[in-house]
C-alpha cells in the first residue's frame, strides 16, 4: 500500500531529476491535501501550482523538490523561506532541518498556515507576517534561503543574511511577460555567485 504523496514521489518526482533520497522522504512525508482548501485536495497530487487563498498559489511539487534539493538543507541548518502561502513547502522543508522561518505578507494566508502546520504537528516552524524581500532579521544568519515569490533582482537583505556556505534559491523576473530564472546564489566568505536552473513562473514578490 502507497499512499498519494509516495505516488506522487514515484512517478513525478523520482523520474524527473529529485535524485536527493532525503527530499524523496520528506516530499513523500507531507500530505499537501491538507494544504488545500475542501473544493482543490482531489487536484493535490497532480503535478502543478494550485490556487490558494487571497489570488496566491501552492507551488507545484517537482518544482518545490528541485528547489529544496538545490538548497540542500541539512538537519542543523536554520531555514529562511519568503511566501508561506499556504505553508506546504515550508512542512517539506522542516523535515530536512532543525528551524524554519518562514514569511508572508497577507496576515489571512500566514494565519491559516500557522494553523496548519501546528495542526498536523510541524512544531519546528514559525511563521511571520512581515515583507519578506527584508528577510527576517531576527533568525539570521541562515544556511538556507527559499524564495517562492519572483523578484526582480536579488533583494539585498537576503544575500546579507546568507550564512556563510549558505545556498539561496530564487526566482528572479526581467519583465512581467517573460519566464522567471530560478537560480541558486551560494556564498563562500565575501563571495556570493549563482547558477541559473531553469525557467518558472511564479508569483510576484511584492513590496511592503
Ligand atoms: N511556498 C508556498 C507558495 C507561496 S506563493 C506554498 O508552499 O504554498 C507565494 C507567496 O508569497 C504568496 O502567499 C504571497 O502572498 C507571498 N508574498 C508575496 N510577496 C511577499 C513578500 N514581499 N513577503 C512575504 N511574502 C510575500
């Protein structure tokens, strides 16, 4: 017997470049129905973004497993990740590492998130209402950065609260029409590079 989630591993993840076996097992591990409102859960384990509240979107899995395994969280790592949403990707990331801290900006999304995940016993996240291109300077430095949200341009604040041999995943924008680039920004002392992965499409980050 497999449940949805291992499913959903097997046949969409596993065959299309999540070769990472503990982003397999944490992916594998979190019920994303439980993330949706009643009418989207028959569509959770199809593989693409779906609405949430407030005109926002769940992420869709492959894309949320390439980021994770690019960021390679490890079981020390405090976690910084912009755009709770509905709080899914964050549940993903906390089986890999010991905290994460994750920020939205609309209190309504953040709230039913926060509830989610104490719900269904994800007690090593926390959720705060703030604008997330400042990241969160409280929890800083962090060994990993998720951003689900396109930007245009890396902002600042996060390059400056990237530990030391942390890795930063980021959709960044050129124009509203065209794909996003998602890329991993790695720091190693003084030195902050990047590769790019391949284009996305995700929601705008938005000031304020
Ligand atoms: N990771 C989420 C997907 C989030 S979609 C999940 O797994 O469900 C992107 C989210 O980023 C939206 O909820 C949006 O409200 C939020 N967002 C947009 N701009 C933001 C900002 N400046 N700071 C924090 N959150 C922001």
């Amino acid at each position: 017997m497999s449940t949805p989630a291992q499913r959903m591993v097997a046949e969409q993840l596993r065959p299309h470049g999540v070769t990472d076996e503990r982003v397999l097992q944490a992916m594998a591990s979190v019920p994303r129905e439980e993330f949706l409102s009643p009418r989207m859960r028959r569509h959770a384990y199809e593989d693409r973004a779906l609405a949430i509240d407030c005109g926002q979107t769940i992420s869709q899995p492959l894309v949320v497993a390439l980021m994770v395994q690019a960021a390679a969280p490890q079981p020390d790592d405090v976690a910084l990740e912009v755009g709770t949403g509905s709080g899914y990707a964050a549940a993903v990331l906390s089986r890999m590492c010991r905290l994460v801290v994750t920020v939205e900006r609309e209190p309504a999304l953040a709230e039913h998130a926060s509830e989610t995940l104490r719900r269904l016993g994800y007690d090593n996240v926390e959720v705060a209402v703030g604008d997330g291109s400042l990241g969160w300077p409280a929890g800083a430095p962090y060994a990993v950065i998720l951003v689900a949200a396109a930007a245009r341009g890396v902002p600042q604040p996060l390059v400056d609260q990237l530990a030391d041999g942390g890795r930063l995943v980021i959709p960044v924008a050129f124009s509203a029409e065209e794909p996003q680039d998602l890329r991993l920004y790695t720091r190693a002392g003084a030195e902050v590079s990047y590769r790019s992965m391949f284009p996305v499409l995700f929601v705008p980050l938005r000031p304020g």
